[in-house]
C-alpha cells in the first residue's frame, strides 16, 4: 500500500504526527498505539516492506484465545509512527489522544509477505505487554468488508488466560513509553472537545439525571442504543394472580408506544413498528427533555380526563385536534435500555426502579407530559375492584422477577373490568332516517388464518366520525364478502376489504359466537388486521387452586394429575416441570418454535416405560400443530411447539425430552443450525471435553464462522453453529463432517469419527449425524430423561472449563432463575452462512 494514502489524510502543518518514509533497512518491529478518536480503540502494527502494516482494534487484544477480536485493516504507517504518542488536533484525521501502549519484536512463523497475502497470518510477539503465539485471519463472506475485516486471535499456550484475566487491557492502561494513561495524554484541545459534549449532553435537563452505572450488577449489560424493541405484550386472563411474586399496575387505555431518544431526536413508534412521533410532538418534546442522552422507554400515549380515567374515544378526539376532554399524557411503564446500559436482563422492579428516578420519583408532577406508572405488589383481586369501581378499564399484572421480552406470553397478565377488543371492519350497511355516513359495521376476527363474522356495531358514533369511516371505507369496497362466514342477511350491506380495525366493547359473546351490546370505541390505527384474533382469557394467574380436583393450569393448558411424580428420587411432579418450562420459556421457545419435534414420552415417569415418538397420532393438542413433512414413503406428520402452552401440552402428553430438527418448516430443505456432538467414551477424563469444544470452535473461526456451546444433560457437549438459510443438508453434512475429519487427522489418538461404539477405542466421538435430514438433538433447556433431572443448558465460552459441571444445570436449579445473562443471546443476530468457497473447499479435502 505504502505511505500515499497516509500522506494524503494528513496536513502535517498542523498535525503533530512525523511524515515518514518507507524504509528499506529490514526489522521485525511492532507497536499496540491506545488511540481516543471518534471511537476508543487499539492501532496494532507490524513492520512488513519498510511500513507498519496497520489494524484498527475496536476493543483491544485478549489474551482469551476463545476471543476472537474485530481488527479493521487501514492504510501503512511510517516505522517513526511507533515512536508518536500525544494528541491529533481537531479537524485533522484520527484527532483525539494517542499513546504507546506496547511495543517490542514479532516474529512470523512462515512467510511474512505471503501470509499476508493469503489473510492467514502466523507469528510470535515480543513485547512488554504482549508475548507468544498470535494469528491475524482475514474474514470472507458478507462481514469481509471487502477484505479489510480481520479477526486478531490469541494462540493457547502459557501467555493465554481464560475470561476476565484475559482482558490485559483494561489491566495495564498505562503507556509502556512514558507511563501515562491516554487522559493523562489528552491535550487542550481535545479536553476542550469532551468539556463541549458534556455541556451539550447535559444541558438544562427538565428531570434529575438518573446513575445507571449501579444497574451493571442487576444484570444490565454495556451496549448500543436499539435501533428498535417489540414490546412485551399481555396476554387476557380470568383471574387475578395472587401473591406477592406479582405486581399489578392500571390498564391504560390509549395507543401502546416505544419511545427512543438518541440524544435530540425522539422517535414514537406504535407496536406495529410505525413510526407516530408527529402525532404527539408534546410528548417528542417532553422526552427531549429527560435527564439521560439515549434511553427506550415503553408505555401508553392517553387522554387524562379531570376524573383521573383515560378514554380512547377522547384520545381520537385529541388527535384530530380536540383537547377540550383531558390532557394528553404518556404514562411510562419500563425502561429497556439507559445511556449504554441494556436493561432487558433486569428484573422487572429494579428496571421500573430506575424509571422512577429517570421521570423524577414515583410521584407525577403536575403538568407533566410524561408520567411515571406506579404498580402495587400483591393484593392484586383489590386493586382489581378498586379498579373497575372508578371505570378504569382493567389491570395489568407483571411478575416482579421477570426480565423483558419481546412477544406475548404469561409473564404479563391483563384482566379487563368489561369486555372489549379488536375486531376487524369486513363491511358497512347504508344509513337509516337522519343518520349520515352509514349504519353500522360489520365485524369479523381471525379463527385459524380465517376471518370469521362476529356481529356488527351501530352505536358509539359521532356524526365526524360516521362521515371519516364512510370516507376511509368506500376506498375499500370490493364484491365478495371477506368472511368466512358471512351473515344471512345482506341486503344493503357493502362489502371491503379487512384493512381496517376497531375497538369494541361488548357485555358477552353469544353461544353462536357473536357479540352482544357491541359499541364502537375508535379505530386502532397502530394494529394490524393480521394479528387480531379472538381473545380468550388463560387461568395461567392463578397458581393456586384454579382448576378442579386433580388438575391445575399453565400457561393455559390443564394438567390432569399434576402431582404425578415424574422423577421419583428428586420427587418433581407434571407440575414442576409445567412451572420450569414457564420460567425458561422466553429462552427455550426462540430455539425449538417452527421446528419439527421427536419426543421422549414418559407416561409414567422416568425409571418406567419410554419412547420415542416422531408422528403424533390421533387428535393433536390445541396448543400444538400436526406439519406434514416430505419422507421417502410418502408424507408423514410432526409435532411443532410455536410457544409456552406449547410446551406445557408436551407435559400433559408426558414428554420428557424435546429433540428437534435443524432445519424451520416453512424451509424445511434448508437448515439454520449447523451441530457437532461430542460424545466422549466413559472412561474419557473430563477436561478433554472442554478442550475438544474449544477446538472445534477455533476450527470453525478459521472459516469465519461463530459458534455457541451447550451441555448436553449427560457427560457431552454441543458447539452449534448458526447459518442463514441458504445450502441444503447434504451441503452442511458435508462441511460439518469435513471439519470433524480434519480434527481426527490432527489427533487420531483422541478423536474418531467411527459411528460403532465397540470401534472407538476409549476415543472421543466427532459426531455430525445431527446434521442430517430428520435427525434431531436435544433442544437447549430440554430436561433430560435421567438421574436429576438434568437439562441441556446453553452455556458461555467463559464457561467451557475443566471446572465446569454439567450436572449443574437441572430442573431444580433452573427452575429457581435463570442467569441474568443470556449466553445465546446473540445467536439470532449472527449473519453468517457457508459460502460456494467453503464447500468447494472442504469438497477437496
């Protein structure tokens, strides 16, 4: 590259940095330089053809060799740039503080200038921080950049340390030159800088400023502002849960909206993901002003009339210009991210805690836009009469412990004081006497992908509104009913399109399934005609004595015989396994819904008689769908588990053990999970196994590719690697069992590929059966059926350790809480797939 394009970013009247020039005396020299630029990070630089080959190091090198760290390839530094330590003034390029935070000698261990070539870069450092084997791999695929994107990986050997004693960085901040830290460094101009974004960042705050730096100990974890969040939803209940694990707020009743501020912009987006910060500048405008730079708030846009009672009707009123009935208000109730912090592994308490001190206490002040929602604990049936006594329209009811995810499950609970929901608008008939616009509409929800009629609404109207719906509706007319159903009686009725949906309250449904006293309440512009079904409450609240004798309920499915014991010499009953899956379901579900299941049904318990069952017979739980899939003699059906009620049918089926397929069914051909088994003979000590999962996993980065560990709940692990959809099960066998090949060759002594057990040898088992079609393995926090109880747990890299103990992880143990943090948390964002160069290449060997 040379020094063309250093030169040409540089104006070296005024940047203090030296000119340079190639050099043509050899050296092995290299130099770590701490640079505070736009972003904080690590300039790494190897001498190579008389210039300092040069990577930018977001995060810094770690001596973790299961860390493999983003190391962006930028233009050729002069050799006398390893001397430069001091600050780059503003206007100039990189300006901000630079230090010298390591220097010494690297040796390649073969061929410099060809290694480089190739992206595969071998060699031993000499430094005063850093030493022993390191390698710089270039990425391929979509991540590449071109090829600019390297990865810099610490070798094992005695200078590598596992976890948090690998993060030397953080350890020695000093300058090895002059023994100051980079603030030591920073010079006037760039102290100036920083001084101005503090002002601006904190200028005239209209609440407290909140310190979320306490939170890191709750479970909050250091990341960047959301681009987005699909809030958590509630799902309908019959009974208020009772004690004091739940907390209960008042049901709101307006339009539910994620408020995101990145400094001065504010955006209001609906749960639908469209973006209404232009129909509440007040409260873009309040959210401005909160004492925090960047923040995603949860909460209800209202109408707060003089009663203290909010009313959809007057919030449509108010954004067609009418505030005469209340003042607009947005009542916040969770807080998911902070200046930096991600709160989504918080507790729920701790996270509306810091809300609390965000909007300046718990107590709303008078003319506040924005407005703390306050909860009680426990006591959840009074403040339901209290409730529905002063005409709110229900509760919401929150588990204190639960941790923020996205989607409707049981953690949040709603209990309505009357009944009132979506409904889709199918059709309208024509006004009667002195009525104008039309009579009434006619309504429909969604049974089984089917919009089925459900009655039609005549009052509730004002003659404005009438005339919009008219308006809005005559653009949508079309021919044919969109009714699975439609009512007998049709004359006059006009027909259009399901775009639109209502709010409507009614007393009850008719047996016929249709709605009795409907009235019209307003139109929900932030649904979607898609997503509204019939709602149907869940007896999940009660935990206790909510089904009859010899049953119980979760998640909405009845156990029958809940005090069955299942695992006799730890005594845990249906029950208990019903209660573990609900606390592991946010987790579990994203990782075995839309998958094909097998089965271990145990009836009767662990210890007696099992089976594996691949096709369900008979009728098949509500809560679960029969898929036909393709097999060599024809089709044959599976079982598919889409969420929590799901998995708690599995339990009244007596399943035990979930196994699930790599592959989704709406692309079944093509899998997402690529999984390598280790199953080591008995007598195989057991830190190989961790050794074994972190070989394969510095395998798989040498083609890019990221990979997650999982205990097995026996002696094994798995090290899944997740793809995008794209190379079919022959293709993805095919590499997996050419990477396990290549680990074989390296050590026969340790590893076999052999499938006979009596052909091993007291040798480790590479198996990638999993990775072919209608074979399954253990989904990630499946219990398994053996001694304790013990699940397959997802685990972190940080964990794969001699220590480490698998049986650990078990029902019992689980069931009390999960971790705070997620180990597999990041696998839904991992793009990466096996690309034409991969198989080709693995084709070869």
């Amino acid at each position: 590259m040379g020094l063309r394009t250093y030169h040409a970013k540089r104006d070296f009247g005024r940047t203090p940095e030296p000119r340079g020039r190639p050099e043509t005396k050899a050296g092995w020299r290299f130099v770590i330089q701490k640079h505070d630029a736009t972003r904080l990070h690590y300039d790494f630089r190897l001498e190579l053809d008389g210039v300092m080959k040069s990577w930018a190091v977001p995060r810094g090198p770690s001596l973790d060799p299961a860390q493999k760290r983003l190391a962006v390839e930028t233009e050729d530094h002069p050799i006398e740039y390893n001397r430069f330590e001091g600050t780059i003034p503003d206007g100039q390029y990189g300006a901000g503080p630079v230090i010298v935070w390591d220097r010494g000698r690297w040796r390649p261990r073969e061929d410099a200038r060809e290694g480089y070539r190739k992206g595969r870069l071998k060699f031993d450092l000499e430094g005063e921080k850093l030493s022993g084997g390191w390698m710089l791999v270039r990425m391929i695929g979509p991540r590449s950049e071109n090829g600019k994107n390297w990865l810099l990986i610490k070798e094992k050997d005695d200078g590598a340390r596992a976890g948090s004693a690998g993060e030397v960085v953080s350890r020695l901040p000093q300058s090895v030159a002059s023994g100051r830290t980079i603030e030591d460094v920073e010079g006037g101009v760039a102290k100036q800088r920083k001084a101005a974004r503090r002002t601006k960042a904190t200028k005239a705050p209209s609440h407290p400023r909140a310190d979320f730096q306490g939170l890191a100990m709750a479970g909050a974890r250091k990341e960047t502002l959301p681009r987005s969040w699909t809030p958590q939803l509630a799902t309908l209940t019959s009974i208020v849960p009772t004690g004091d694990e739940w907390l209960h707020e008042i049901k709101f009743d307006g339009y539910r909206l994620v408020c995101r501020k990145d400094g001065d912009r504010v955006e209001l987006v609906t749960r639908g993901g469209q973006d209404w910060t232009e129909r509440f500048p007040e409260i873009a405008e309040a959210a401005r002003g909160l004492g925090v730079r960047r923040a995603l708030l949860d909460g209800e846009a209202v109408v707060l009339r003089p009663d203290g009672t909010t009313s959809f009707q007057a919030l449509q009123n108010a954004m067609r210009g009418d505030r005469a009935n209340g003042r607009l208000v947005y009542f916040a109730f969770d807080l998911v991210h902070a200046d930096g912090w991600g709160l989504t592994r918080v507790p729920l308490e701790a996270r509306k805690q810091a809300l609390a001190g965000l909007l300046g206490g718990k107590r709303a002040r008078a003319g506040s836009t924005i407005r703390y929602s306050d909860h009680v604990v426990g006591q959840g049936e009074a403040f339901y009469a209290e409730a529905c006594r002063k005409g709110l329209e229900g509760i919401v009811s929150k588990r204190r412990e639960g941790l923020a995810v996205s989607g409707r499950g049981t953690a949040w609970l709603k209990r309505k004081c009357s009944s009132r929901q979506e409904f889709v608008i199918g059709g309208f008939t024509e006004p009667q006497r002195s009525r104008v616009g039309l009579g009434a509409l006619l309504l429909g929800v969604r049974e089984d992908g089917k919009l089925r009629y459900a009655g039609r609404v005549g009052t509730g109207f004002d003659t404005q509104l009438l005339r919009d719906l008219r308006r809005r509706l005559d653009a949508l007319e079309t021919a044919k009913p969109p009714f699975e159903n439609p009512p007998a009686r049709t004359s006059g009725t006009h027909w259009v399109r399901p775009k639109l949906v209502s709010e409507v309250s009614f007393t009850e449904w008719t047996s016929d399934g249709l709605l009795r006293h409907p009235s019209f309440e307003g139109l929900r512009e932030d649904k979607k005609a898609a997503d509204v079904v019939h709602e149907r409450p869940v007896k999940a609240a009660a935990s206790k004595g909510s089904a009859g004798a010899g049953e119980a309920v979760v998640a909405g499915i009845t156990l029958s015989h809940p005090e069955k014991v299942l695992f006799a010499k730890r005594q845990l009953t249906k029950r208990d396994l019903a209660r573990y899956l609900e606390t592991v379901a946010p987790r579990m579900v994203p990782h075995l819904a839309e998958r094909p299941l097998m089965i271990l049904r145990c009836p009767e318990g662990r210890g007696r008689e099992c089976f594996y069952q691949k096709h369900p017979h008979g009728p098949v739980p509500p809560a679960l769908e029969a898929v036909e899939i393709r097999e060599k003699m024809g089709k044959d059906r599976y079982l598919v588990a889409r969420d929590l009620a799901g998995l708690v049918s599995l339990v009244q089926l007596g399943a035990l053990e979930l196994h699930v397929w790599g592959a989704r069914v709406d692309r079944i051909e093509q899998p997402d999970r690529m999984v390598f088994d280790i199953d080591p003979d008995p007598k195989t000590p057991w830190a190989e196994i961790p050794r074994t999962a972190r070989r394969l996993r510095d395998a798989l980065a040498a083609y890019d590719l990221e990979s997650f560990v999982k205990t097995t709940g026996g002696k094994g692990l798995h090290v899944v690697v997740p793809l995008r959809r794209g190379p079919d099960w022959k293709e993805v066998g095919a590499f997996a069992g050419a990477v396990a090949r290549r680990l074989v060759g390296e050590d026969p002594d340790l590893f076999t590929q052999h499938l006979q057990k009596q052909r091993r040898g007291g040798r480790i088992f590479l198996d990638t059966m999993r990775n072919l079609r209608a074979h399954t393995w253990v989904a990630a926090y499946s219990p398994r059926a053996r001694e304790g109880a013990p699940v397959s747990c997802p685990i972190s890299w940080d964990e794969v350790t001699p220590k480490l103990d698998p049986m650990r992880f078990t029902v019992e143990s689980l069931g009390r809480g999960l971790p705070r943090a997620d180990p597999w948390r990041a696998m839904g964002e991992t793009r990466q797939t096996l690309t034409a160069v991969m198989l080709r290449q693995v084709a070869k060997e």
